[in-house]
C-alpha cells in the first residue's frame, strides 16, 4: 500500500478522534465527577485531569461531598435601628444558607456552629476576628471542608427623581464583603471579596421608609459574593 496514503488515512482518523473528543466534551460541560469542569479550570482550581477522583488535594468535587460552615451574617453597616439591624442579619443567614444548601452541600450552620464559636470565645461581632486563622480554626473544629463568612459594610437608602417622569424613586443599596475558605489546605478560596447590589421602588416611593426595600436587597448582595464558586458545581439530584 502507498506509505503516503497510509500516512493520509492516519492524519484523518486522529483528526476524526479530536473532533470527537471536542464535541463530546462541548455536548456535556457539567458532567465530569459531578463537577462543573469550569471551576477545575477556573483560578480557584487546578487545570488537570483528575482521572475519574472524586476529591482533589483534599477537597470533594461533589457538592454532596462537601462539609460548608456557614458562618452567621455579621451586620457591620452602622444601621442605627437594632431592629432593623438584626433583621438584615437574619435575611442574610437565610439567603447564605439556602445557597448551599440548594446546591446541595452538607451545610453545617445554627446551633452547632453557635455552640462551637462560645466554648472557643470566638467573637465574630469583633473585627479582629475576621482573619483567616480564626476561619481555619472554626473548620477544624467541626471538620468542614469549608467556611463561609460574610459580613454586610453597609446599608443605604437614597430619594431621587427618575430623569423622564421626574417621579421620586426610592434606591436601597447594600455592601458586602465574603469570604470563602478551604479549611483543609488552609488557604483562601475568595477573600474580602466585595459586592454591591441595589434595589428600587418608585411605586408610593413617597411612603416607603426604605427599610423594607434594604432587607430585600440583602439576599442580592450576600448571594453574589458567592454565586460564581458554587455555580461550579452541578447541583445534587
């Protein structure tokens, strides 16, 4: 047989291969160890092949694998109401936790982690405890993969006019700083990382005190600083 048809029929059939490989790899982005490939591949995540392992340097490619303590919300905006305050807290719990949770990570919040941050006089109320150490010390102790801590830096409301109708709107705006950390190789997933979300009602905006309007705003914020690293992986069925 001719050597050059041979070598011809070779380079076909390899290019035939790759164009396979391709497609199947376009066709299904989110199935590999039940992982989304893009978040191996993101900065957060070597970009290797991991050969069909269910965990990578310690940590579970699964969402159900994987053991996340949600830390409670810590209100650090200088809300003059405490019940205003408090509240906004709370919404940011919630939203924090049902992140997680819906993804389906074994989330590990409440009483347990409030009973472990007492008997450790870990005060989160207190700035000087918003550092890795101390986040690397709350996942030992209760032997999660990962922490979750956020902290809401501030809260406003703003009166003005929309620049057609001149009607009064009333903006709710709302800052965050998240944190996420990877309590096994004790290094920082996403750190200080800030995120700003904002609402308006311009609907009876002349009678809406506005802290309806924050409380709703809360949720955006606290779940943007953590939506990219948990879209990475596919939810659990």
């Amino acid at each position: 047989m001719n050597k050059h048809f041979i070598s011809t029929a070779a380079v076909l059939t390899l290019i035939g291969i790759t164009c396979t490989a391709t497609i199947a790899l376009t066709a299904h982005p989110q199935e590999q160890d039940g992982v989304d490939i893009r978040l191996k591949k993101s900065k957060d995540r070597p970009d290797v092949d991991n050969g069909g392992r269910d965990s990578y340097g310690g940590l579970p490619l699964r969402a159900q694998d994987t053991k996340v303590v949600v830390l409670p919300v810590i209100n650090g905006s200088g809300e003059k109401d405490e019940r205003q305050r408090y509240d906004q807290a709370v919404k940011g719990d919630q939203e924090l936790q049902k992140v997680f949770s819906e993804r389906g990570f074994d989330v590990i919040a409440g009483q347990a982690v409030h009973r472990m941050l007492i008997d450790n006089e870990i005060d989160l109320t207190n700035e000087e405890y918003w550092n890795r150490a101390t986040l690397y010390k709350v996942g030992k102790k209760l032997g999660a993969h990962l922490v979750v801590f956020v902290v809401i830096d501030n809260v406003e409301q703003v009166r003005q006019f929309t620049p057609v109708t001149k009607d009064q709107e009333l903006v709710g705006k709302v800052r965050c700083r998240t944190w996420v950390i990877d309590a096994v190789n004790e290094r920082a997933i996403i750190a200080s990382k800030k995120t700003e979300a904002s609402s308006k009602n311009f609907i009876f905006a002349e009678a809406d005190s506005g802290a309806r309007l924050i409380r709703n705003t809360v949720p955006k914020a606290v779940k943007s600083g953590v939506e990219e690293f948990v879209n990475g992986y596919r939810k659990s069925r």
